[in-house]
C-alpha cells in the first residue's frame, strides 16, 4: 500500500488511489473543474494542481490524475500553488464571466481583478458532458471536434444529433451552465457588488444572488484582507 | 537477396560488398534529398546519365542519388569518386563538362567549385569546404556516400556489424550500460536520459513491450530527421534492432510526418531489404530475437510529436496527450511498457556499440555527451545541416561554419530549439550549446532548429509568429495552453499594431507563467518560451512598440511607411509595375511617389528597386 | 479523371480495428480527395468505432478535409526559415492572385490554398508545393508565373 505525504500528513492508501482522492480522504479542500467521481478522470481544467516536491525539481501536476506513489510529497496550498490558481481563474473568469461557478471559485481563491477583455463563451471544455454521454448513458452522441481554440463540443456534422436521447445528462453535469449569475453586473467581469456592505444585487433580488467567499464585510473591516479594498476593476483603456 | 541466417553470413555478404567494389572505379554521387531535389538534382541526374550514355562510359564510371549531404543552400550539390571533390549548384547543363572531366585526367571543374567569400578562392575537397570542415559528421558522414536505396551500400560502410556484435557478443544488460556510459541524451527536445528511460523500461514486468521512433519532426526550421530518413534509413533501423535486443520488445512503429514523402518511401524501401535478408523479422541471423517494424504515417499535426500524443495517434485516436506520469516507458502504447526515442536518437545507438561508449563520451561537455546535429537557417551564408560537437560556442557556429550573415548586416538573436525554445541574443554568443547552459539561458536544445536572425527581424514579430503557431498546433485539450496561448498571441498582434499599453508586457509574463507552470504538456509547458526570452533580452524592443508606437526593426506593418526618396529616384518605372495596389504614381524619368492610404506594404517595390530610392521609415 | 474510387474495397483491406481509423482515413483523402459524410459513417460501422470519435479525428488532423479540395493544391511553408525571409508576403500575394481572403478554395474549385508549418526545406526558404511539385526560394514577383503554370488557359488570359 503506497504511503504518501501531503501538506506534512502521512497517510496510507490502496494502490490505484489518485492524490485527490487521497488529499480529499484528509479533508484538504482542492478545487476542481473537470472532475467528477463518476467519470474517469481528465486532467484538463488544470485547476487541481498539487506541487510535487520530491525529485530533482518541484512540479505543478494535476491531483485528479496524478497516482498516489509510495514516496510522493505533495502540497495543496503552497505559494506557488495559489499562484498558479489566481491566474488560471483569471483566465478562467474572462473566459465565462457569467458563469457563477466560476465567478465563486474565483473569489474564493483570491481573484481580485481580470485584466483580459471578456469572452463570454459558454463552455470551457472541461469534457464532463461528452464523458457522461458516453461513460454513463453509453450514448457518444456528442464529442469534441476540431483542435485548439477552434475545438468545440458537438454532435457530428451538424448542432443536432440523430443518437440524443435526450437524457439530459449534459446539461445537468455542465459547471458552467449549472449556475448563472442573475445579478445586476452579469455581463462585467468579478462583480464586485459584494465588495461594498449592500450588494447591489439586493436593489434587484430579494436577497443578495452570489455568496462570495469570504463574507466580506467582515474581512473588509480586518486588516487581514486589505488587498480586497480594490474597485471594480475594468480592463485597461488602449491608447487611441 | 538471400537470407542471413548467421552472423557469418552477414559478414560473408559484406565482404561480397566491398569486394565488389573497386575503389578506384570513378563515382559520381549526386545528392537526391528533397532540398536538391526542389532544386533540380532530378534533372541533373538525367542529363548525367545521358551523358555518360553519349561517351560511351556507363559501364565505367559509377552514377548513383545519395541522401542528403546537408548543404541545400548550394543544391544541387554532388560528390565525385575517388577524389571526393565537392561540387555545387550544380545545372542539368554542366553534365557534358563534369563527364568529361571523368576521363581528362580527372581535372575538376573549376567553376562548380566551392567558392570560399571571404578569400575569394576555390575549395576542391568537401572536408575542405569550411562548412563540413569543422563539423563531425558522425551521424551524417555516410549520407553522401550510400544509396539509401540499397541496402548493399550500407553493408558496404560497415553497416549492421553493430547489430552483430550486440545480438552474438553481449547481452541485453551490457548493451543498456554501454547506452549508460555513453551518456547518451534524447535528441527529440527534451534530452532526457536514453539509458535511464531503457532502464525503466526494462523493469517493467508486463509484456509486449514495443519500441517507437519519433519521426514526426514537426519543429519548423528543422529537417535533419528527414535528412537522415532519406540519406541513410538503415541507421535507424539498426539502431532499433539493437535496441529491441536490449529492451525485449517486438514490435516496433516508426511514426513519420505526412509531410515528409521521400523519407516515407526511402524507409519503406529500407525495411523491405531488410526483411528481405532477415534482418527483420524472425531469429534475426539466428539469435532467436524477433523483430517487426511498421511505419505509420502522421496527419499533421504538430502536437503529435510529444510522445503520449503520438502514442494516441497511432492507437487510431486525435493526438491528444495523456497525464505523465506514467511514463510511456511504464505504460506506453496499448497500455504496454513503450520506448519512444527520436531519429538521431536510434542512429546513435549504433554508433555506440561500434566505437564503445568512452569514445562517444569523450566527446562533448560533461553534461551533454556526443554531437548534436543543427539546422542552421535563416539569415546566414551557409545554410544547412551542421552536426558538432556538444559544447561548441554560437560564434564558432555562425562566423566558422555559418559564414556570418549575408549583406553585412549584424547578428541580433539566434532561436534555438523551435517554437519551444527561445531567443538568445548576440551578446550572448560565446555560449557553449549544451543542454544545460541553453537552459538557464531561458532556451532549451530543442531538436536542433537555429535560426539566425539580423536587425532587420523585429522580435516582437518574431515572439507573435511563434504563438500563432503554437496557438493553432495546440490540441486544445487542457485550459491554459488552449486559451492561454490564444490571449498571448492577441496581447503581441494589438502590441505589434502599435496598440499595446505597457500594462501588456507584465500581464504577457504572468500569463507566461502560468502556461508554463500549468499546461498538461511540453507544447503549452514550453509555448511561452519565445515570449519569455525575447520580453528578457529584449524588452527595449517591446518598450518602443508600446511607448512610441515605434517598431525598430520596421517590421510591423502598422507603424511603417513606405516612401521614395526623390533625390534617388530616376524614374524608372519598375516599381509601378509590381504594385498590384496601384499606390505609385509618377510620370517616367521623374520621380515617383507612394500614396500611403493605397499602401499595402507588401514590399514588392523595395525588391525591385535598382537606386535604392524606397524607403521604409 | 480515372473511376470512382470504391469505398468498400478499400475498407476490405484494413483490420477491423480501432488503430486502422488514421491510415484508412488517409487513403480515403487521398483517393476521394475529401472525407465525405457518408463515408465516415461506413467507416465508423465497420471499424466499430462511435462516429463522434471518428468526426474528432476527421476534423483534429491538418491533411484531411470535409470539404472538396480544388484541383490543385497549394501549399505555402511557414515554418520560421520560411517566415524570416519572406513567406508571409508570398502568402498574401497568392491571397490576392486567387481572390482568396483566407487559406480556402476558390470559387472555382481550381485551386486550394493551405499554409504548413515546415515542409523540411528550410535551406531553400521560401518554399511552396503545388501538388507534388516543390518551388524554393520564391519572392513575390515569382507568383504570377507560378500560377500560370497551374490556371486553365482561358483562366490564365483573363488573369492576366
């Protein structure tokens, strides 16, 4: 049984065990995207990065894909690990600024400002929608096509499939759409309502429409968090 | 041909072939690589034979297409026999007069002769000519001298007595710790122990196991695997037979790109004959080892030369790379122990086991063991193919060999490694090339690709160019590299359209950053290369882009114009005809003018401009 | 033009298997000079592979295609040999000379035009191939001349 060390922890697992597993089993909370205990593992969305620090030089690699070794030191949150992540949800929040799945991981883990000009597309690849067609439902009516940043999700030759069963499974499983911001600022990027005391969702809603980590009003009155006292940022003007 | 049942027999055969040969029949070797042959050596070779025909000496004097001699500058080039005299850019025309010199007493043919610029004289022999005189053609001497398409010329230069000695005088262990001592390194890009990944791989106990070579030479600018593909197939296919030996495998794929036809048909041709004579296939000459190899040809797409995605390629799927680890020498092809190695890679291993592992080791630094073979390209006198050894400086690369750059311009960068690698700039030219010392210079070895570039290269275009290739080769599978490629090459277009804020230059570094540590693989982990370097060595370039709109080396297109300098211009009308915009106007004999909002920059007037009155500002 | 290519006879001649997806594909490029829809969904069936799958490879790979290719095709390197002494002005001229606004077929189906990343002759860079004939050392004033070889007669006087 290999016994691996993550954030100082021993811990002794089945062989076969990925180091999310593993880290998830200790509590230690890792953030992901593509993942689904249901589907076999991707490795795309990038954002489960664990540091490996063993070996000749430490490396950033992926705990839902990455085997639980005998030997194996890895930490969850180390500077380069956070790092890593604010600027993948940087990305990751100019690309689908209107996904609330993205906008809550985004806060959470620190994003304070998006400096890309905003995309607005509905999907981030993440591959969950094509693998339950075809690993739960047994279906493949849908898959990838194309390469690079033309690639896309879809049926073979044209929108519609002549397989779909029409199960749902897709929509239900999709992290971008399972969540849209409703509120007042959908369409910038990072509302940044919440930064001030009364969300200016609540003008709108009945109550506040996001929850973002962490609450802010108290970290804003701390001096723990004074690097959250940011405006809403929008992206710089070109030169005319 | 009979088949080898021995290594008797082998060497029976092999003396066969070199007695067949009198050496001092006269030769002549024509080079048929794709470079010469786009140059015309097809037609050179008809008018060769022809000629010969005509006087009579087809009989006597020997004509044979060789592979690649490397030097495609000067194609088409050839070799006479046996004085080894070099010719170049040689013309279907020349064909009487180099007959001719066969039988008069052997006189060369002054003017088909290296001319050396800086001296202005005549070099007869090829080792003479300065390009091949410093190199050491250890991988490509045989290139000029065999026919790729006969297995008997191979035999005839000592071929196959590697795979003897391995297969009948030593084990697979010793055969894996000559590899080991040789310090042999990946010459794929990432130079990773070949000993230490055949060890690995030895250690798994499941089976089959197979052997892959990397054929899929996707680096632009670099051609040396189809060179030595199509000049000298059999050194890589001893090379994995041998290594079948030392690895347990069986089966063995060679993945060639798409791009490159002649080097699928030579190798087919070349396994063919080596099935033929039971070099492949069951109890090779008798040792009980099996061994097949299959060649599976590419689609295109760049990506597929990283191993697990090649690996995907040939089990019928996209090119899409897997999580390493594990590695493919733990769980490769099928799901089975695989090595995967590169074209030079295989070549080498022959080489070992003839000359032994401490000669190949005294060669190079301490680190990078061997010689590495570079495509010297873009803006120098001696393009080519240029195998040196580890450890030798850029100046020595580009004053000795290259013949420094062309129309007295200055050196500015060398890109060494393809898109993966980086910039280094002139004042860096004193950098022995080794493996170690191009990496913390923020570049990597690479496959070899080493573009020269002058001040007339704009380095922002330069680091634009490479992310649009990268961004369109990218499988797009994993977040960072698909989108992040995409945002880097939008940041350097607007930058190069005089558009960038300095802002720019810090959000291009972070997402750098990020790509690199986060991509799934080596494409998206080494993507920012390119713009890392050039941001480091030379962030002036960029500050003028973003600061002054001002693009120094007057590339971009957005921040140029186009003018014609009165005083020099004598009207001669040229440039109006090839300006497919009609933006020149001007009456004959008197001087023309540029209309800037019909420009379109194509630079068609500044090519064709005799008084050098176009001026680009 | 030579008889149509037989889809069924081709397929005869490879395994059943997965890993025959790349090579069949190939040949089918090569002898219908695209891939038609129903010929992937045959291929899909007989070699048991989802047509999802088999779409992703079709459209993942630069050599094959899903629409016709013109008569002949052109191929301009951009490897960077090619781009540091010019290829990209040779691109635009062949742009404009084929009334084309991005890499494509013309209208006329003569002529498809692709960019490649490194053809392997960096020494004589520029490069382009026009079906199997390669041209080094191109500049843009060569591309009219070039063309020409290629153009229908009527087309290459209206060309002109």
């Amino acid at each position: 049984m290999p016994k691996l060390t993550i954030n100082g922890i021993e811990v002794e697992v089945e062989r076969g065990t990925t180091v999310l597993e593993a880290a998830r089993f200790l509590g230690l909370p890792i953030p992901t995207l593509c993942h689904d205990d249901g589907l076999t593992p991707y490795g795309a969305c990038r954002l489960c990065l664990v540091e490996v620090t063993n070996g000749p030089r430490s490396k950033l690699q992926a705990a839902c894909t990455l085997p639980a070794d005998d030997g194996l030191v890895v930490q969850t949150h180390s500077a380069r690990v956070e790092r890593a992540r604010q600027l993948l949800l940087e990305l990751y929040v100019a690309t689908t600024p209107q996904s609330k799945t993205i906008q809550d991981l985004a806060s959470r883990y620190g994003v304070t400002r998006v400096r890309l000009t905003p995309e607005f597309e509905d999907c981030i690849q993440c591959g969950k929608c094509v693998r339950i067609c075809r690993e739960q439902m047994m279906a493949g009516a849908i898959g990838f096509a194309y390469r690079g940043n033309r690639r896309k999700v879809m049926a073979p030759f044209r929108p519609q499939s002549d397989i779909c069963r029409q199960c749902g499974a897709c929509m239900y499983i999709c992290p971008v759409c399972e969540l849209r911001c409703h509120g007042a600022e959908a369409e910038t990027t990072l509302c940044s309502g919440c930064l001030n005391f009364a969300p200016a969702c609540l003008d709108y809603h009945d109550h506040a429409m996001c929850f973002l980590d962490p609450c802010v009003a108290c970290e804003l009155a701390g001096p723990l968090r004074q690097d959250l006292v940011w405006p809403a940022v929008k992206p710089p003007e070109s030169p005319k | 041909m009979p088949r080898l049942q021995s290594l008797e027999d082998l060497e029976a055969r092999r003396a066969a072939c070199v007695g067949a040969r009198d050496p001092a029949k006269p030769c002549l070797a024509l080079c048929a690589g794709s470079g010469c042959t786009a140059s015309g050596a097809p037609e050179v070779l008809e008018a060769l034979r022809e000629s010969l025909k005509r006087a009579g000496l087809e009989e006597t004097v020997e004509l044979k297409s060789t592979g690649c001699h490397g030097f495609c500058e000067k194609g088409p080039v050839m070799l006479t026999w046996p004085e080894g005299t070099f010719y170049n850019q040689v013309a279907a025309r020349d064909a009487k007069e180099i007959v001719a010199s066969v039988s008069n007493g052997r006189r060369p043919v002054e003017r088909l002769l290296y001319r050396d610029p800086t001296s202005g004289e005549r070099v007869q022999r090829e080792e003479d000519v300065p390009f091949y005189r410093f190199q050491q053609r250890v991988l490509f001497g045989n290139n000029g001298r065999i026919d790729p398409k006969n297995i008997d010329d191979y035999l005839g230069v000592g071929g196959y007595a590697a795979l003897g000695k391995a297969l009948t005088g030593s084990t697979p262990e010793q055969v894996v710790d000559w590899v080991k001592r040789a310090g042999l390194r990946g010459r794929g890009g990432a130079g990773f122990p070949t000993g230490k990944k055949w060890e690995v791989m030895r250690a798994q106990p499941a089976t089959p196991k197979y052997l892959i070579c990397n054929a899929d030479e996707g680096d632009p600018g670099a051609f040396m695997d189809r060179s030595l593909l199509e000049g000298n197939p059999h050194s890589v296919i001893e090379g994995m037979i041998i290594g079948a030996f030392a690895l347990g495998a069986r089966e063995g794929y060679i993945y060639v790109r798409a791009e490159y036809p002649l080097a699928v048909e030579h190798f087919r041709v070349a396994l063919a004959q080596a099935e033929e004579c039971g070099l492949l296939g069951e109890s090779i000459l008798g040792s009980g080892l099996d061994f097949r190899i299959r060649l599976v040809q590419g689609a295109g797409a760049f990506v597929c030369g990283e191993e697990t995605a090649l690996i995907a390629s040939i089990e019928g799927h996209v090119g899409e790379p897997l999580p390493r680890p594990p590695f493919p020498a733990q769980k490769g092809l099928w799901g089975k122990p695989t090595v995967i190695n590169n074209v030079k890679t295989w070549a080498s291993v022959p080489v070992i086991v003839n000359r032994g592992p401490e000669w190949y080791a005294a060669i190079g630094t301490t680190g990078s063991k061997g010689t590495m073979v570079f495509s010297l390209v873009g803006k120098i006198n001696n393009t080519g193919l240029v195998e040196v050894p580890m450890g030798i400086t850029l100046r020595e690369m580009i004053y000795k060999i290259g013949g420094g750059i062309p129309n007295g311009r200055a050196l500015k960068a060398v890109q060494i490694g393809g898109p993966s690698g980086g910039c280094i700039p002139a004042s860096l030219i004193d950098l022995p090339i080794d493996y170690e010392a191009l990496t913390e210079a923020g570049s990597m070895m690479g496959s070899g690709g080493m573009v020269v570039m002058d001040e007339t290269n704009c380095m922002v275009d330069v680091a634009r160019y490479f992310m649009e290739f990268l961004e369109e080769e990218s499988c797009g599978k994993c977040f960072p590299c698909r989108k992040g490629t995409q945002r880097m090459r939008e940041i350097l277009t607007r930058i190069s359209q005089g558009q960038g804020a300095e802002d720019d230059l810090k959000l291009l570094e972070d997402l750098g950053w990020m790509v690199r540590e986060t991509s799934l693989c080596g494409l998206g982990q080494t993507a920012p290369n390119p713009v890392l370097t050039t941001l480091r060595y030379f962030r002036d370039e960029y500050l003028a882009h973003v600061r002054e709109r001002r693009c120094p080396a007057k590339v971009c297109k957005q921040l140029i114009t186009y003018s014609i300098e009165p005083t020099l211009c004598d009207g001669c009308h040229a440039c109006v005809h090839v300006c497919t915009t009609e933006a020149i106007l001007g009456e004959k004999k008197a001087a023309h003018t540029i209309d800037a909002a019909k420009c379109i920059k194509c630079g068609a007037c500044l090519e064709v401009c005799q008084p050098k009155a176009v001026l680009v500002t | 033009m030579g008889e149509t290519p037989n889809l069924q006879e081709l397929l005869r001649d490879w395994p059943d298997r997965p890993d025959s997806l790349i090579p069949v594909l190939q040949e089918i490029q090569d002898q219908f000079h695209y891939l038609p829809e129903p010929a992937l969904r045959e291929v899909a069936g007989h070699l048991r592979v989802p047509l999802s799958e088999v779409f992703h490879v079709a459209t993942f790979y630069n050599c094959f295609s899903l629409e016709p290719v013109g008569r002949h095709l052109v191929q301009v390197c951009l490897g960077t040999a090619c781009h540091v002494r010019g290829a990209p002005r040779v691109l635009d001229r062949l742009l404009r000379d084929l009334r084309l606004g991005t890499p494509g077929t013309t209208a006329d189906f003569e002529f498809t035009l692709r960019t490649v990343r490194c053809m392997g002759c960096c020494g004589l860079a520029p490069v382009a191939r026009v079906d199997a004939n390669t041209y080094p050392h191109l500049t843009q004033a060569k591309v009219p001349g070039l063309l020409k070889k290629y153009r229908r007669k009527e087309q290459a006087q209206a060309a002109d």
